[in-house]
C-alpha cells in the first residue's frame, strides 16, 4: 500500500528451472542438470544476500535508512550485492566489537610511567598540567591500541575501502622471527614437574624442618654484635680486637651446641629419610650440606653488614669511640695507636667473622664418620665490599683527629724539632750584653 521502495523491493524476482521434457537425450540431460545446479546455487546466494541486507538495513540508524535504498534503475548485478552483503556484515560485525566495553589501564602501570620521567622534568608551576596531559595521553593511546587489537583478533577486515579510514594505521607487531610459540608447554612442564619432585630433595619434609631449625636459631643472632659498644664508653683497639675474637669463639660454640646438635638429633631418625631411595641418599646429603651451607652464609654476611652499618658516616648515634693517646718522643709528636694500627684492627672484626664456623662437619660426614666440612666462607665480594667501605669510612671519620694533630705540630713543633733549641744557642754565641736582653 506504500510506494516507499525497500531493499526487497530491488532484487529481481527469483526464476525457476525450466522443466526438462522426458524425450531429451543423455548428453542433454547432463547439461540440463549442469544448468539447473547453476541455478539452484545462485538462487541460495540470493537468499543469502536478501537476509544480510535485510539485517543491515535494520540495524541502521533512521538518519541512514535514507541513503540506504536510493532510487535506482537498474537492479545490481550478483557480484555487485555479494560484495555490499560482505561490507554490510563487516560493518556489523566492526560496530558491535567496537561497542564492547574494553579493559581499562591500570593505576599502577601510569604510576610506573611516571617514575620514569626524570626528576628535573617534574619541577615547576605547569608541572601538574603536562602530567595530566601525559596521562589522558597515555590511556588515549592505550585504548585505541586495544580497540584495534581486539577488533584485529576478531574480525579479518575485507579487501574494502571504509568511508572514516579508520583501518590506515600501521600494522599490529609481528612475533619475533625464529621464536615458535605454536608447541604446547603442558606435556614438557608435567615432565619437568615429575623430574623435580623426584630430583628436588628441598621439598622434602625433613627439609621443611631443617629450615625452621635454622629460622629459629638465626634470625636474630649475630656473631659479633658492637651495637652497644659506644655507650661503654672509649675502647682501645687491642680490646675491640680481643672482645671480637672471644665473641666469635662464643657464638660458635653456641652454635654448634644448640641449632648443629638439633640438625644431629633430626637426622639420627628414621623417619629423616622416609621416601628417599638408596640410590638417592647422597644428593639427598648434599642437599642438606648445601642448605645448611646458606644458612651460615647468610648469618656470617648478615653479621658482617651489621658491623659495617656502625660506621655509616650519615648516622654516628653508634660509630664505636677509640682511646687514641698523643704522644711525645724522639723528638717526634704521634698518636698511639697510630691511624694504621686503627684501620687494622677494625678491618680484623670482618676477618674474624669470616673464619668462624669453617669447620662444621656435614650431616653425612658425621654420621659416616667422615672428615668433609660445610662450605661456610663469605663471598669473596662481600668481603671485598665490607673493607673498601670501612677504609672510605675510617678516612672520613679521621679527618677531624687529623685536623688535630696538625694544629699541634703547628703550635708546638718548632720546640721539638731542634728549631727551640738553634735559636736558644745562637742566642747564647751572641752574648748580648745585660741592657740587651732586657
């Protein structure tokens, strides 16, 4: 009853086959049936683009059904709708998957930006306003990747010109070439897993135990603890020396008499060993020798820190006090101990530490009677790093009894040097008379 034309209204009514006479011949019933298949094929793509233009048509806004259905002439060719039926499904596909609501950035990845912008960048009064600008930058820049991605992953885009062009940047990245990430990870991680259970002797319990053992004995031991030293007042470097020899030798029999006798008693048990094959019980050993060696590694460099942070130059609450005595003789002005005798001594606590507890028996060494020691030395660069830090510390905290001793040598160096003395006689060889002197 309208005369509105529709999208229905402009495709050409469908045609049947033609009927096909019983007197034709063989060769021509095999064309026929040829051209009847053709036909029937053609009638199902003309179906199809109906539906899709259809479902186009309705899923335009009102502004758009307009220019949707033109007034036309001349029916479009099969081709020509395929074509308009494919964009159209693109298009509807593109706008629903851009539709989707997207994954928004995370604070913590903008703040992470942020500390990455130099500090001289930071400072000033539009400061505030050029960070907003970089973050709205940033999530603009995030969510446009995204749409693009997700829509990429969900839809090929056809071989089409689009209007809005929005489809001109570049490419997404491509995988690094020479890296295949096709080959499933399950088969080799269960492999991987099984081999570990079966190779991997710290999960076993015995190990869990050991652990608690070493927690419990060490986490708040030290072997050699000077924290309280400046409160007792001005020490001498013999006794620092002395005091750090006899608290390394206490702190190791301490050691060896409460958390290695408990390691002892664990592993006298049977059930120490339960789930451990025979031909398993040597890296099982070595397994216990290897933890227990990083457990007195670690009190070792834990202590040896310790010590080290006493001489931080930015807090002196406990920098250790030193007697130091200036002395007189042989005409030569000196302190006692001398600076060397001081840096030596202080330097001899990180060598203390590092020859205490080098030679615990292994587990299986003393249940097999054998003579084989825990690996217990500190790193060479922990020690490399301890006195290179203490020598840069003991410098800068001996300026100032430098300072000292220099403004004596300055005051009272010329009466012990000989200059008193030359002067004293040329003063005699002179003999001045009586009105002279005074």
């Amino acid at each position: 009853t309208s005369n509105k034309r529709t999208l229905r209204t402009l495709f050409r009514p469908i045609a049947l086959a033609p009927p096909v006479t019983p007197e034709t011949s063989p060769s021509q019933k095999k064309l026929l049936a040829y051209r009847r298949g053709k036909e029937q094929q053609e009638m199902i793509n003309q179906l199809r683009i109906d539906r899709a233009c259809e479902v186009c048509y309705l899923t335009m806004d009102e502004t758009d059904k307009g220019d949707a259905a033109p007034p036309v002439t001349e029916l479009p060719s099969t081709v020509d709708m395929k074509i308009l039926s494919f964009q159209a499904d693109y298009f509807f596909l593109k706008k629903r998957v851009q539709s989707n609501p997207l994954i928004p950035i995370q604070q913590q990845w903008l703040r992470s930006m942020l500390a990455m912008v130099p500090q001289s960048l930071m400072e000033g009064r539009d400061r505030e306003l050029l960070t907003e600008d970089l973050l709205k930058e940033i999530v603009r820049d995030y969510e446009t990747s995204m749409q693009r991605c997700v829509l990429r992953r969900a839809l090929i885009k056809p071989d089409i010109q689009e209007p809005d062009q929005l489809e001109d940047e570049a490419p997404l990245p491509l995988l690094p070439l020479g890296l295949d990430f096709s080959s499933t990870w399950r088969n080799s991680y269960i492999k991987a897993k099984n081999q570990i259970i079966s190779t991997l002797h710290i999960l076993h319990p015995t190990m869990r135990n050991l652990l608690d053992f070493g927690y419990t004995a060490f986490f708040n031991f030290l072997v050699v603890d000077f924290s309280n030293s400046r409160l007792k007042g001005p020490i001498f470097c013999k006794s620092l020396k002395t005091d750090a020899t006899l608290s390394c030798s206490k702190a190791e029999e301490e050691i060896m008499s409460t958390w290695y006798q408990r390691v002892i008693g664990l592993f006298s048990q049977s059930e120490a060993l339960d789930g451990v094959k025979l031909d398993q019980l040597e890296p099982f050993y070595n397994c216990v020798a290897v933890l227990m060696s990083n457990q007195l590694k670690e009190l070792l460099q834990r202590t040896t820190e310790v010590f080290v942070q006493l001489f931080d130059p930015e807090d002196r609450s406990r920098l250790p006090l030193f007697k130091m005595d200036l002395t007189f003789d042989e005409n030569r002005m000196e302190f006692y101990p001398s600076l060397q005798d001081l840096e030596e001594a202080i330097l001899f606590i990180v060598d203390c530490i590092g020859q205490t507890l080098q030679n615990v028996q292994t587990v299986h060494a003393w249940l097999t009677g054998g003579t084989a020691t825990l690996d217990a030395e500190l790193p060479a660069h922990t020690v490399q790093w301890a006195k290179s830090t203490l020598k840069k510390s003991i410098t800068d905290n001996l300026e100032g009894p430098k300072e000292h001793f220099k403004g004596y040598v300055e005051s009272y160096g010329w009466l012990v040097d000989g200059t008193a003395e030359e002067r004293i006689n040329r003063f005699l060889a002179e003999q001045p008379s009586f009105d002279e002197c005074t």
